[in-house]
C-alpha cells in the first residue's frame, strides 16, 4: 500500500431506511478509512449494507448520523460547489455496466460528454481508452456493440474522464465471467499503480478482492465483523462469518494451505 494521506475517514455511518412505520438500519455505525493509493475491499452478501455505504459516500443516501470526511471535512455540509467539485474527485464504476451507459451515444460521444461536464482537460477520449486497455476503433461503437467487459472498461474510462482521487466500485465484475473478471480486477491495480488512484472496491466474494486489495473489511447485517490488511483477513479470520466465507472458496484455502507448506 502506498503511504498516502487519508482521503475518506468515516465516522459511526449509520444510514436508515423508513417505510410506512417500519425502520431498517442498514448500517449500523460503522467507521473506516481509505487513504491515498490504497485500495480497500468491502465484502459481504446481498443486503449486508456494503452497497449502502457506497451510496453514502456518493451523496445518494443521506446518513442518519456519523460522519464522512473527506480531505478532513464534512461531505454532508458541503455547498453546491464544494459537491460539483466533490463528485469530480469521487467517481463511480457501477455494477450493470452495459445499463449504465447511454445506448443511443457511442463510446466517443460519452466520454466527450464527461470531459466536457467536467471540465476536466486532463485526457482525451482516445487516452482514456488507452488507459483501460481498448483500442481507439471502440470510440465509434454502441454499448450493444460491444462485450460486458468492454462496457466495464468504458464505465471505468468514463469515470476517469473526471480526473478523479476516488473510485468507488461496486460489484464491478459480478456480471462477467470468470477471466474476464481477472483482465478487469488486474486493471483497477494497474490503475491504482499508474495514476495513484484509491479503490473502494465492493464485492460479495472474497476471492474477488484477495490479490487486489490492501485492506478487506467484512460485512454482515449491517457491521463490520472482520476488518484488517487482507493477509489477516484471509489467514486469521475473527468471525465465523468470515470463516464460512473463506470456506465457500476453495481456491482460496489452498493458496493459503500451499504458502503455508512452503514457509515450514
């Protein structure tokens, strides 16, 4: 992990849903950091409330109390332009990549477009596809044109469009298959590499985030039951959620048991 200055330090984040008389804590107080260069892995099933904090961070879920920080102040009590510029430095690679892009705009059309919003002179549309590693022919094609895995390159490209610090990905290789999933994860570390970029990178398998994160934090209903470098993690689980996790991912355990054999 690169020694950057923290970016995000969140506080007791707690976010609640209400619907008619029912209420649901969806994050129950939780507290982290993410720090310049770090990538940091957020694992957990479906409706742990991992994508939740996602939202929290991007301004789309207001929390019911804690605080987000980021560069040491409060996100919630930013003004209009403090958040202009905030959703320029916090970009996000969304799950649904294909969905999330226009399909009546090429690739060249929506990466103009954001450059353009952002005001941002810092790549050009055939340098960003560079960055992704797509060739400059994808410019002129349709999302229907293209791979999942291309789309995901071009959402990735699109959110670098913005000259961001952060890149909040949630859930961004579930739709693709396996090698895929590999090619795309190996980009966000380059990316992190090349550029200095810090990942909050979310996923509901383990296996996703273990050759790619610093740090994992484990998520159920809400909490946080293993947090730690990703070495602790994957070799020292504290929970039994952890521990049935890492059991669901053979792979895993016998890259553990083989570099174990091979320190003995």
């Amino acid at each position: 992990m690169k020694g950057g200055e923290n970016l995000f330090d969140v506080k007791g984040l707690e976010v609640v849903y209400r619907k008619g008389g029912a209420v649901f804590r969806a994050v129950k107080g939780i507290d982290f950091t993410l720090a310049g260069g770090e990538t940091f892995g957020i694992v957990g099933e479906s409706g742990s409330g991992k994508s939740t904090i996602a939202k929290a961070l991007l301004l789309i879920e207001k929390p019911a109390s804690g605080a987000i920080l980021f560069r040491g102040s409060d996100v919630t009590k930013f003004d209009a332009a403090a958040k202009r510029q905030y959703r320029r430095d916090v970009q996000m690679v969304f799950q649904d990549a294909v969905g999330s892009l226009n399909p009546r705009m090429t690739v060249r059309q929506t990466l103009d477009e954001i450059i353009k919003v952002s005001r941002s002179r810092r790549y050009t549309a055939e340098e960003l596809l560079d960055l992704v590693g797509l060739s400059k022919a994808v410019l002129e094609q349709y999302p229907r044109e293209m791979s999942g895995g291309q789309c995901q390159r071009v959402s990735v490209a699109r959110a670098l469009a913005a000259g961001p610090q952060v890149l909040v990905a949630d859930e961004p290789v579930s739709a693709l298959d396996v090698s895929v999933q590999a090619r795309l994860l190996n980009l966000f570390r380059d990316l992190r590499r090349e550029l200095g970029l810090a990942v909050l990178l979310i996923a509901h398998d383990l296996a996703v985030v273990k050759n790619v994160c610093d740090r994992v934090a484990v998520m159920q209903h809400g909490l946080f039951v293993d947090v730690g470098t990703a070495k602790e993690v994957f070799e020292h689980p504290t929970s039994d959620y952890t521990r049935e996790l890492l059991s669901a991912v053979p792979d895993v355990r016998r890259a553990l048991a083989a570099r174990r054999c091979a320190v003995g």
